[in-house]
C-alpha cells in the first residue's frame, strides 16, 4: 500500500494565507489551528489576510489551496465545493474570514496510528523526519488521515489520492499536489 503526503505544489509561486495584524502574538487565535487529529468548535470565522510581499510590486496570484501557516488545508468556494463532501469524511471544514470572503480550513480527524516510530529516521530532537508506515495500519478503502506522532503531515493511501486526483483535474484546481512518502517506488505526483 503507497501512502502520499498532500503538499501544495505551488508554494512559492502563489500567496499564502497569514493572521491579521490583531492575531499577531495572540496564543489562543494560532492554538484553535493546532487541533491534533481532535474535532473543534469556532466560535465566529478567524479572520486571516492574503501575505502581501512589500519587497515585490506585483503580488501573487491565489490558489484553489492556499499555502498557511498552520497545519490543515486552508479551501477557496471553489475547492470547497469540488473537494467538500470528499474531505468532510475525515474531518472537519470550518469557516474562514479571507479579507471579507468566507473560505474553509479542513481539519483532519481521521487519525490512524499506522507510522513505526522505531523504524522511521528522526531528527536529533526527536521528531519524525523520515517516517516508516505499519503496512497493515494503512486503510484498504479510501482515506485522508493523520498520524498522532506526525499531526502536521496530511496523508492519503492511494484511493484517496486517486479520488482526489480525478476530481481536481476535472475542475481546474490549483495548489494540492501528492509526494509520496511510502510504498512502492513511484514519482512525485501533482494533480
């Protein structure tokens, strides 16, 4: 079974998604995005803004899914629509303040501990640089999930990321790709 990372595919190409000068230091605005696998409850949209380069006179375009700072996927109307009911299955989408328009944040709930922390290559810290999956940890039907000692990393198995693939090609989606991170050898892949 091939496990893949999401990644955005255009992180340097395209604007990402920032706190408003308000949120800046504010501990309880960021800890609301640091779920861990756990659902959670907002109360009112948190406003973020579109990162404004002062250095470059011409900003960067927008992507379907955006580039953020914090861990989980941060969805335009349109990806909400094309991917929503997909995502919604393993996790949550929550309503965002993008500069006035609402856009989601996917919060991933599916947790499943299917990384071999003894075998995967660490860090001198100790974190997970490298990590080894449980072969038989990994679903057999489609998923999109987290793993408790990787909470930052988005992961699907292959059908997910054949599901989300197909559905991101055929309406035009821009900003998730997939880096494959177990299984057996295979490419980069970008949908």
């Amino acid at each position: 079974m091939n496990v893949w990372q999401i990644k955005n595919d255009l992180i340097n190409k395209v604007a990402m998604l920032v706190g408003t000068k308000e949120s800046e230091g504010d501990y309880e605005f960021w800890e609301r995005f640091q779920a861990a696998g756990r659902p959670v409850e907002w109360k009112g949209r948190p406003k973020l803004e579109v990162f404004k380069d002062k250095r470059s006179k011409k900003p960067k375009p927008r992507a379907d899914i955006s580039p953020f700072t914090a861990d989980g996927l941060a969805l335009n109307a349109k990806a909400h629509d094309v991917l929503g009911d997909f995502l919604s299955q393993f996790g949550q989408l929550l309503e965002l303040d993008v500069e006035g328009q609402v856009e989601y944040y996917f919060n991933p709930t599916n947790s499943i501990a299917c990384v071999d922390e003894e075998k995967s290559t660490k860090r001198a810290s100790g974190v997970i640089d490298k990590p080894s999956f449980i072969d038989s940890a990994i679903p057999i039907h489609a998923a999109v999930f987290i793993d408790p000692s990787t909470t930052g990393d988005i992961y699907v198995n292959d059908a997910a990321r054949n599901e989300l693939t197909q559905r991101i090609k055929q309406a035009g989606i821009t900003g998730m790709g997939f880096e494959q991170v177990w299984g057996e050898p295979v490419t980069s892949a970008t949908a």
